[in-house]
C-alpha cells in the first residue's frame, strides 16, 4: 500500500498540478492575476444551496456542512445527522477530519519562514536535512516539496511488514489504526525506491512531499510542527476549534461522525489516530475556522504578498503532471480549478475514510483583499474512495461559485 493521495485528495477539486514555483522559475509560471480581474461574482443561491445538500442522510453520505462567504453574500447549511446510532441532528459548528487541507496550512508556516529568512525555496532538502534523502537523490528544493515537483517516491508500507502480511486498502489500515508512525520511517519506506523524475521536470501529488516539509519546519524552528502551526497561524486568527491532534485518535467536542461501508458492513471510523498523515494531513477543524482562515490566507493575513503570489502560481506548461502529461495545476499549498464560465477557484481538497472536505475562493482582482467569495464543505462519505461522491461535491462547488 502507497500513501498517494490521501483518501480522496483527487474528489472534485483535483484537477490541479503544482510547478516549481521558486523564484526562479515564478518568472515563468503561470498565475492567476490575468483571469482574476475578468470574474463576476453572481449573488449566491441559498435554494440551490439547500438541495445540493438535501436527503442526508442516504446511500452515500450522513451530513453535509457549508459555508459560503466573501464579499459577494455568504450563506450556511447543514444536512443529515451527527452519528447513525442516535440521529441526532448535525451540531452547531461541528468538527471533522479536513485530511489534506492540512497541506495549506504547511505550506503556510514554510512560506512564513521563507519571508523570515529562515528558509530558502531554492536551497535544498539535502542542505537543511543532511542525510535524510540517499546519497544517490538529486537535489530537492524546499519550493519543489511545496508544488509536488520533487520527484520523490511515495511511502511504500508494504515493504514494512513481516513476512505474509499485506497492505491490502482499508481492512490492512483499519487494523492499524493506531499504529504511532514517524516521518523518519515513513520517509525510509519512500526512499528505498528510486526518484520518479528528474526535479522540476514533473509534478506528482504526493503526501512525501509535505511530510519532509513537516520535517523541515522542526528543523528550522526547533520546536514542533503542531506548536509552529498554533502559534503561527491557529492562535493569531481565533480558530479555537481547530486542532492537529498527533496521536490522540479522538474527536473531541460537538463533530460529526464518519463511517465506511465494506461488505454491506458500515464501520464507524471516526476514532482513529493519523499520524501517519502527519503534516500532510491530521488537521481537525470546523467550516466556521475554515472559512475564517481562507479569508485571511486570500486577504494577505497570514502570508506575506511576496509569498503569497506562489500558493496563486502554478508551473510552466512545459512542466506536465507525472504519468498522464496534463498540465500541472498545484500550486505552493493550493490547487487551480477552471470552473464553467471561465471563473478561475483556488483551493484544496481533503479526504480521510468517513470525512470528506474542501476550501476554495477567488482572488480579489487586485490581489490580496477581500475574496470575492469562498467555499467551505464537509461531507461524511461512507465510501471514501466512491467515485459516487464527486458529482454531489461538484454540484456544491458549482453552485456556490456559478
């Protein structure tokens, strides 16, 4: 088993690839400051709203949690119920798993530190983490761990396990659920394999990536990734139910729970520990501190608008995805979404079994200020691997931005 995309990284808005956006390469990427000036924001659409929520819970899902807002209106709901034992109604502001948005929030405190002068997106992984990639790895950048074109392979776990055990999918993981995983050793199992690509030259959606990342935050600060991401951005922006919880398997406080269906079983998986995400996926958040935090990440709040410019730049086109040749779409943190109507969304999806999430926005024509309009969903996926899900996901994102 491969830790790829985290459970459904790839939902509805994985349409996106990253470049090397270092500044030597930010010259020629792509950006979005073109298109931005050219959107309208339509007045939101709360009846629309409520049926791309509405029927929860069923075949597919529990609840549903959204929040739009910016400038042009806001608008929140909710659908289905907290757990299926008692049917309780979803709770107020209630908390989920938010899997790989956690990202955004990494490349955040990087992109901090960057400004700082404590890191270097040019300098490389082998020069501030001296005998952790082999001997044999081409030079990483710091700004290729951000965009995914680092060419590291993904963690293979099954090169971990005695002899005759598999990693077959959710059965293998479940049984380990609690497991306590380092990034030391989840770095060791991707690095026995060779490179994907020559750096730079490719763009590959990795959770590797954004756990050396985690690395490197520890490195430079000499503290830990949770306390930097408390006192860097949780703290500053009031988001007090937001939380990376390291090993504590437990949801705590009003949340939603999350199932997953196998063999005409539901299994309840809300408590389960994930340090095996790590920096690359642990946070525990709600749709009201979501929002907050896309707002502030739009407005310029949080990183500086040097920096900034790179979670809105995505690769030149000569740089393709890995293995299909699309053009790449990731940014430093964020992922671009061409909707219909040429309206450009920058965001990020999440996916644990059980949770599914998303934050998206549109850039202010000018840059930082004000998002004309956000996102924030959480949805309860039985199947979160169902490619069932994507056209309700997809149906929310469209609402809100169309």
């Amino acid at each position: 088993m491969r830790i790829r995309r985290t459970a459904l990284a790839g939902l509805a808005l994985a349409v996106i690839t990253a470049g090397t956006a270092t500044p030597a390469t930010a010259r020629t990427a792509r950006t979005a400051s073109a298109v931005t000036a050219r959107q309208a924001v339509p007045p939101v659409n709360p009846d629309a709203l409520r049926r791309a929520i509405a029927g929860l819970p069923d075949a597919e899902g529990t609840a549903a949690q959204v929040r739009v807002g910016g400038s042009g209106g806001s608008w929140q709901g909710v659908s289905g119920v907290r757990d299926l034992r008692s049917r309780r109604p979803v709770p107020a502001n209630a908390r989920f798993r938010a899997g790989s948005v956690t990202k955004v929030f990494t490349a955040a405190v990087v992109l901090q530190l960057v400004a700082e002068g404590e890191l270097h997106l040019d300098r490389t992984v082998q020069y501030y983490l001296p005998g952790l990639l082999p001997e044999n790895y081409r030079p990483v950048t710091v700004g290729q761990l951000l965009n995914h074109t680092s060419g590291l392979p993904p963690a293979d776990l099954a090169k971990g396990l005695p002899a005759g055990e598999t990693a077959d999918g959710f059965t293998w993981i479940y049984k380990r659920r609690f497991e306590h995983w380092t990034p030391e050793r989840i770095v060791a199992l991707a690095t026995q394999d060779k490179m994907e690509f020559e750096p730079g030259t490719a763009q590959h959606y990795l959770n590797i990536n954004y756990t050396v990342a985690g690395m490197l935050i520890e490195k430079i600060t000499g503290s830990s990734y949770e306390r930097q991401v408390r006192e860097r951005i949780l703290r500053p922006l009031g988001l007090r139910d937001t939380f990376l919880p390291t090993d504590d398997p437990f949801l705590h406080g009003p949340h939603t729970n999350g199932y997953q269906v196998l063999d005409g079983r539901t299994i309840d998986v809300t408590v389960w520990g994930h340090s095996i995400e790590w920096a690359a996926g642990n946070l525990v958040s709600t749709t009201a501190d979501l929002e907050r935090f896309t707002t502030a990440l739009f407005r310029g709040d949080v990183v500086p608008a040097p920096q900034l410019e790179l979670m809105f730049t995505v690769p030149p086109k000569e740089v393709r995805m890995y293995g299909d040749a699309k053009e790449a779409t990731y940014s430093m943190g964020l992922t671009r979404v061409d909707l219909p109507g040429g309206i450009v969304l920058w965001g990020k999806t999440g996916g644990r079994y059980g949770y599914l999430t998303g934050i998206g926005g549109l850039r202010n024509p000018a840059g930082a200020g004000e998002p004309p309009r956000t996102l924030v969903y959480s949805y309860n996926s039985v199947d979160a691997k169902s490619e069932s899900v994507k056209p309700r996901m997809m149906d929310i994102i469209i609402t809100a931005f169309s």
